[in-house]
C-alpha cells in the first residue's frame, strides 16, 4: 500500500478558514507533519497563513514538524487554545 | 482508600453546570475540604481594552479535549496525591454574561493540603493544552480567542 487515507479536522480559525470541518485525504506514505503543512499551503492558499502557527494533533496527541503520519490517523489542526 | 478509587470527572457539555452534583459525587467519607474554581462569561472587561461582551461561543475537540482533561487530572494526582476528588467540566456552545463555562473542583481530606494549588493548576492546565476555544462577540464585531501556549512534545 502506498496511499495513506487519513481524516483531517479543523476547528475555531482554521475551520472558518477552511470552510470545512472535515477533510479526507489521501497523502503519500510516510508524509511528515512538516510535508501535510507545505502540501496544505500549496492546495488550500486560504490556510497558508495559517500554517504558520498552527496546532497540529495526530490521533488525538500534539505532533511536531518531523512527525510521520501514521495509517489511517485522525489529523486535527487548530489554533493555540483558549478554553476556560 | 485507594487512590484508584478516587473520583475522577472530566467532561464538556453543553448544559448547565450543576456544581452541587459535581461536589457531592467528588466528596467522600474522608473528604474534608474543596476548592473550586469557576469561570463565567465576563459582560464587562477593565482591564486592558476596555470592552464590551455581548457572548461567548465555544467550541471544543470534544474526544480529545476529554482525554486531555483526564490527563491534568492524572498531573493533579501525581503531584498533589492526597486529592481525592477531580472535578473538570467545560461548558460549549453560545454563553452569555454572567454563565458559569468551566468548572475545577478538587477535594482533600483538609484545606492545607495543597487543594488550592491543585485547583490552581488545573485551571491553568486546562488552558494551556485542552483542545477548546471561544469566540467572543461583541458591540464592535466578533473575534476568536486565541491562547499563546504551544505545547510540548509529551504534553
């Protein structure tokens, strides 16, 4: 198998932004936190800005730039909390 | 008792907090103090900007903002190990000036247990790394909340 198909969520800014609380996609194999990033910029020019300061969580625990995505993960992107 | 029998409750909803329910399930035979903490929405803000809040709407990741609030109350435990009861509820949706939306509570056998700092914690826990947010909507527009936390590697 060389397609990973992983469900991405967004919440409060990004989802305004993206227009969408919910996305799938299929991403190459082995794809980083970092790579999902640059690939969002590229296809979704109205959350480029937002990629910048983003959140990222895979299977519901924060995930940094090198992180690889796993099969099938649980994406969510957002931005810093503010609950409370 | 056990610790392992200790109440613990972490949840969002999208009712009203009810602080005499969440108290009487976290308070045991041996409990003897509690110490709680609740936000509300604010109509009138001082400090800073001075503004106006028409409401709130919240907003949460709501499978992992539980798992998150049961890990804060998991850092609660190991750093103050006498609580006995945790209490952390967050309320979502729209709110309005004068509503309760969060809820710590914690309960010790006594009050110089560390239960105030162990409440304290919490509250600023829940606002560093439990995926939820608000925005806030006012006479001058509407605009979303953002926290400055980035969290760490393990958090």
């Amino acid at each position: 198998m060389n397609i990973n198909h992983v469900k991405l969520l967004f919440f409060a800014t990004l989802r305004e932004r993206a227009g969408t609380k919910f996305l799938e996609m299929d991403l190459p194999n082995d794809l980083t936190i970092l790579e999902l990033k640059e690939k969002i910029s590229t296809e979704h020019p109205n959350l480029k800005e937002s990629m910048k300061s983003v959140l990222i969580t895979i299977n519901r625990e924060y995930a940094f730039d090198e992180a690889v995505i796993p099969q099938n993960a649980e994406i969510a992107m957002f931005p810093p909390v503010s609950g409370g | 008792m056990q610790s392992s029998n200790f109440p613990t409750i972490f949840s969002i909803t999208e009712d009203e907090i009810d602080l005499n329910e969440l108290l009487a399930k976290i308070t045991l035979t041996s409990t003897g103090a509690a110490a709680i903490f609740t936000g509300m929405v604010r109509g009138e803000t001082a400090r800073g900007e001075a503004h106006q809040t028409d409401y709130l709407e919240y907003e949460a990741y709501i499978p992992m903002a539980e798992a998150k609030m049961k890990q804060v109350a998991e850092e609660i435990r190991a750093t103050w190990p006498v609580i006995e009861g945790i209490a952390i509820v967050q309320r979502i949706g729209k709110l309005f000036p004068k509503t309760p939306t969060v809820l710590i509570a914690c309960t010790a056998a006594h009050r110089d247990t560390g239960v105030f700092d162990a409440a304290r914690f919490g509250i600023d826990r829940l606002k560093e790394i439990v995926p939820i947010w608000k925005k806030e909507v006012s006479p001058d527009g509407q605009f979303w909340v953002e926290g400055d936390y980035i969290p760490k590697p393990g958090e």
